[in-house]
C-alpha cells in the first residue's frame, strides 16, 4: 500500500511536468502546425536560469523560479519572432528550425556550464516528506501537482474569458477562416510562444526540484514523453494534454517498478506508436 | 573542354579518392596527418560513410518528401546485428553483415508499413516513437546483448585480417568508398526508375498520384525499405571502421544529424547530401580539435565557450542555412550566378513542402 501511495504520487508529480511541457507543445502545434523541438530547449534555458539565479544568482530559490520563468518565456517569444516568424510560409522549414536550436542551445549550456547534473539547491521547506496513507512522500511531488494544476487553471480561464483566448480557439479551429475575418493571427503565434515558454520553464524550474539536479540534456529527454502526451491528449487540447499527461506519468512509475526497469519508458513510447496508428485523426485536435 | 569536365570530374574525384592512401600530400588545417596516414584516412572514410548514410536518407527525405525521425533506428540494427552475429553466434563477418543487413530490411519493411499508415507529421512522429524505443533497448541493455552504456567491440577473431589493426586502415577506407558508390548508385538508378519517378509525384503532390490511378503507400514503402537497407549497410560500415557497436548510433541525435547533413547539403539533389555528410562529419571532428587547440584556448570565454561546442556551431549554422540559403549548399552555384538564376523560368526550391 506504501509503495502504491509513493507510487502514484510520484507518478502524478511526473504527469505534472509532463504536462507542463506538453500544455504549450499543444498549443503551439495546435495554432500553427510547428512541432517545436526546441520545445525541450527551452524547458532546460528555464531550468538552468532558475538554478544559476538560486546559487550564483544569490536570489534564493523563491525569486529564482519565476526569473527562471521570465527568462524562458524572453527566450520563447525571442526564437518565434527571430527564427519561427521569417518562415511562415515554409511550415517543413518551421520545423527544421527548431530541431536546428534544439541541437544549438543544450550545446551551448553544456559550453557554459559543463555536461555533468549540476545540484538544484532544495529549500528546506520543500525538502522534507509528508505522511500520507503510511507513505512518506517527498513534498517536491505536491509542488509540481500544484503548479501544473494552477496552469491548468490559468490556460482554461486565459481560452475561455479573454478576447485573445478565443483568437486562439479559433484558430486551432480554422486558421484561414480566423485570418479571413480580419485577425492578425501572428501576434496570437507569438502568444502562444509566450505561454509555451512559460510553462516548459516553469517546469524545469521543477524538474530541478524533483530530480534534485539539472543537466543539459534534461530537456530533450522529456521532449518524447510531452511528444506521447500530445499526441494521446489531442494536438491543441488543453485538457486532454493534462488527462493523457496524468496516464503517462502513471503508466511508466508503475510500468518501471513492477517490471524491468526502462520497461515503463518503452511501453509510453510504444503506446505513441499504436495511439498514432489506431487513431491518425487524434492529430487534428479539437480544444477543449 | 568544359562540358567534358562536367560530365567526367566524379569519376576523376572517384579515382583521386581510390588513390589517395597511396599520397602523402600534406593538407595542413583540413586534416592532422599527410593523406595516407592511418589518422586522416580514418576521417576521411568517416566522412565518406556519412556521405553515403545522407545520401540513403534524402531517398526519404529530399526525393520521396518523408520526413522520418527514426532512421538511426536501420542504421544502428545493422550495426548491432551484425556485431551480435559474431559475438554470440560466432558467425563469420561476411555471413554476419549480410544477416546484419536482412535484419534492417526486415526491420524497415516491417515497421514501414506500419509507419506509413499514417502521412504528414503524424508519420515523422511514429518513427520517432519507434527510433526511441529501439534507443531505450540498447541502452538498457536486455540480456546483457547490447552492452548498454559501453556497447560491445567487434571481435577481432571473426573479422578478416585484412581488416584489422592500424596498418590496414587504407582497405577499411576503400570499404567506406565502396559503400559510398554503392549508395550513389542505387539512388541514381531507383530515382531515375519508373519508381523513382512517381517518388518525385508523391514529394510534389500525392493527391494527384492517387487520381492517376497510383497507390502511394506501396510506392513509399518500398523507398522507405531501400533506404533502410542502405544504412542498415552502412551500420556494417560503421562497425569496422570504429571497432565496435555504441548506443550513441541508436539514439535521435544520430537521426537529427542526418536531417542536418542532407538539409545542409541540399536535400533532392544528386550530389548536396554527400556533400552535407562529408562537410558535417569533417567540421564536427575537426572543431572538437579546433577547441582543444591553444588558439581558442586564449579567447575570451564569450567566443571560446561557442567555439568549443561543435553542436552548437553545427546547430547554429543548420538554422542559418534554413534561412538564408534554402536548397542548401548545392543551391548555392545558382544563387551566385544572378544572371543564369534570373532566366530560370522557376525558382530553385530543394525542401518539398507539399507532404509537410
């Protein structure tokens, strides 16, 4: 029962950082058709930020995550108006792009900062383990379930409330139709970029919590897995990025303690493949 | 004069490349050693290799418009395949490559028909699952087959003694040149087959082949094998010219680099992704020594901390080329000559983008 509770926990907190990846992954695919592989990229700029303003920084890890987070979105929105925007009309382009800095920058973070996990300061209020159900479970877990649920929260009232939100709704609908009725649609791209950057950010902010460490190739290893999220959830769908998220993380927690271990990362992957094959429209998303 | 020379200089390279263990000419900057020192033709039949490998891949990418994230996947089988056959079967090399390479083909008609079921990004995404998840076996190392981490060295025992040992380095590289031929020549006879021409139908427009009565999946199908049989051939390559089997092989940075070494050279040309392999495997030997070097060691860290990381200057120049010179390199004859340029009736546009 312990490891169950642990178990699960653990799982969820995972299904949290996927979910902070996958949610702008969606959009953004969802809105312009871009696969972003420097979405991983970006995820580790957010991560490295955050770790280099806790310790070098000076600033304690309460301000260092949302310097993290500025610095991560400054860099989103900076790689969609210098790189993404010139090759609007090239969308294959689009996508060679981004694999092309998601090559560049953890090179050039392994440049900086060499390629060995480099210790994520742990504030002592997060350090400890809380007691639920006879298990001790780290706090770090309960964190990242938070985060992910408030940018949830956020994203659903953003779609749903504001004028921009519903630019963005419809133009996973229909893009021409929303560029037909007079909406530069661009500026929604940049946007998109923005809160992208913010969550994959934000999320490596916490993935140093939860690993304990941070190292350049972090984000990549992620980007699959957030790659099985979207996919399973609906590309462009918020909601269903965090349901599958949730699926995911628990899948491979369980898959990985009670079979050979790697197992659960084989099956998630291989789970991308059948979803892909048994449900090929599950790309065109309808967002919810 | 000229025309002679267009039509004869690859066999004149061709026959200079066979030639070139038997030079000592310095070239001092683009390689370490003379010529025919064991050091330089270990690069140089490397760059040969990943010449051939971008070549294979551009039949997906540049002549079929298939854009597959998995093909380290064949690569990496033939490699481990074949190496697994001597160690635990205690094959002969020969029978081992040729069971290496069957298993890429199996491989790739199997997972191919199942990959192509679906088209445009859904499809890049499929082989990208399956490349991982062939990653993630090697690396975990099932069975203690794979080595994991390590990997596991060829054994010198089941290999001709033709191929072993640094004095033998010129036959290894007149493997590499074979294989590269080889791949030129397949790729030169398929695209230029009735096959190859609906291949050019699907990359421009695959609706339009399926109004003329054409299925395309069997089409893709069988370009998708071919190409996976060519770098299943080139992991047997590869096993002799590095002495073992890497889980490095496997993993998608090794597919992303081939999607930069044929995008670099131009992809759907005849010659650009040879160049890309042979420029991107030279640049990313030689600027990790350009890092080490003194030189760079006395910059100021805003320039040696870039210089020093051949990903990035690879990453770096991948994107700008995107940019600013699509078609890649092999574009770039055409882009000089304004003149000649202005009276092409169609712009010069080597990336299809109509399967994106």
């Amino acid at each position: 029962m312990n490891t169950v509770v642990l178990l699960t926990c653990t799982g969820l907190g995972l299904g949290a950082l996927y979910f902070l990846i996958a949610s702008g992954l969606s959009l953004i695919f969802g809105l312009m058709d871009v696969l972003n592989f420097a979405h991983g990229a970006l995820l580790s700029i957010g991560a490295y930020a955050a770790w280099w303003a806790a310790t070098d920084g000076g600033l304690g890890f309460w301000p260092a995550v949302p310097f993290g987070v500025l610095v991560g979105t400054a860099a989103s929105v900076l790689l969609e108006l210098a790189l993404i925007r010139p090759l609007y009309a090239r969308p294959r382009d689009q996508i060679l792009a981004t694999v092309g800095v998601g090559l560049a920058l953890p090179a050039l973070i392994t440049g900086v900062w060499g390629s060995d996990a480099r210790p994520f300061p742990q504030p002592a209020a997060l350090s400890g383990t809380v007691d639920l159900l006879g298990a001790a479970v780290p706090v770090n877990r309960f964190v990242l379930i938070a985060a992910a649920l408030a940018v949830l929260l956020l994203l659903r009232l953003f779609l749903a409330r504001t004028r921009y939100g519903l630019i963005v709704r419809a133009g996973v609908e229909d893009r021409a139709m929303v560029t037909a009725l007079g909406i530069d649609v661009r500026r929604a791209f940049t946007l998109v970029f923005a809160i992208g950057g913010a969550a994959a950010s934000l999320g490596g902010a916490l993935a140093g919590l939860y690993f304990g460490s941070v190292n350049p190739s972090q984000g990549t290893g992620l980007l699959v897995f957030a790659f099985v999220v979207v996919v399973m959830g609906g590309m462009g769908s918020v909601t269903g990025a965090a349901v599958a998220s949730v699926g995911v993380g628990l899948v491979q927690q369980f898959a990985n303690y009670y079979t050979a271990a790697g197992l659960g990362d084989l099956s998630v992957v291989v789970l991308l493949a059948v979803l892909l094959l048994v449900k090929p429209r599950g790309l065109t998303g309808r967002l919810a | 004069m000229t025309t002679h020379l267009k039509r004869w200089w690859p066999l004149a390279l061709l026959l200079a490349l066979a030639a070139a263990p038997y030079s000592a000419l310095p070239l001092p900057g683009l390689l370490d050693g003379p010529l025919g020192s064991p050091g330089s033709l270990q690069l140089i039949a490397l760059c040969l290799l990943y010449g051939g490998l971008a070549t294979g891949y551009d039949l997906l990418l540049g002549r079929t418009g298939l854009l597959s994230f998995g093909h380290a996947l064949y690569f990496a089988t033939g490699l481990y395949a074949t190496d697994l056959a001597m160690l635990e079967f205690g094959l002969g090399f020969v029978p081992a490559a040729l069971l290496g390479t069957a298993c890429s083909v199996l491989l790739a008609l199997v997972l191919g028909a199942v990959s192509l079921r679906v088209t445009g990004i859904g499809f890049s995404m499929v082989t990208l699952a399956f490349a991982q998840a062939g990653a993630i076996l090697v690396q975990r190392n099932p069975g203690g087959y794979t080595g994991g981490e390590e990997g596991r060295s060829a054994p010198a025992e089941h290999l001709p003694d033709a191929l072993i040992g640094i004095q033998n380095t010129a036959n290894l590289y007149w493997i590499a040149l074979a294989y590269l031929v080889l791949v030129l020549a397949v790729v030169h006879w398929t695209v230029s087959s009735p096959t190859g021409r609906v291949w050019a139908g699907i990359r421009e427009n695959e609706r339009r082949v399926e109004v003329l009565g054409l299925r395309p999946y069997g089409f893709k199908l069988v370009a998708f094998t071919v190409s996976g049989a060519l770098a299943g051939a080139g992991g047997v390559v590869y096993l002799l010219l590095t002495g073992g089997a890497t889980p490095q092989a496997a993993g998608s940075d090794a597919t992303l680099a081939l999607l930069v070494m044929v995008v670099l050279g131009g992809s759907g040309t005849r010659w650009g992704p040879l160049l890309g392999g042979v420029l991107y495997t030279w640049a990313a030997h030689r600027l990790g020594d350009l890092a080490n070097s003194g030189s760079v060691a006395e910059l100021p860290s805003v320039l040696r901390v870039p210089l020093s990381q051949p990903l990035f200057l690879l990453g770096t120049l991948f994107v700008a080329v995107v940019h600013l010179l699509p078609g890649g390199l092999a574009a770039l004859p055409a882009r000089l000559r304004p003149g000649r340029a202005a009276r092409a009736a169609a712009p010069v546009t080597a990336v299809p983008e109509g399967a994106a």
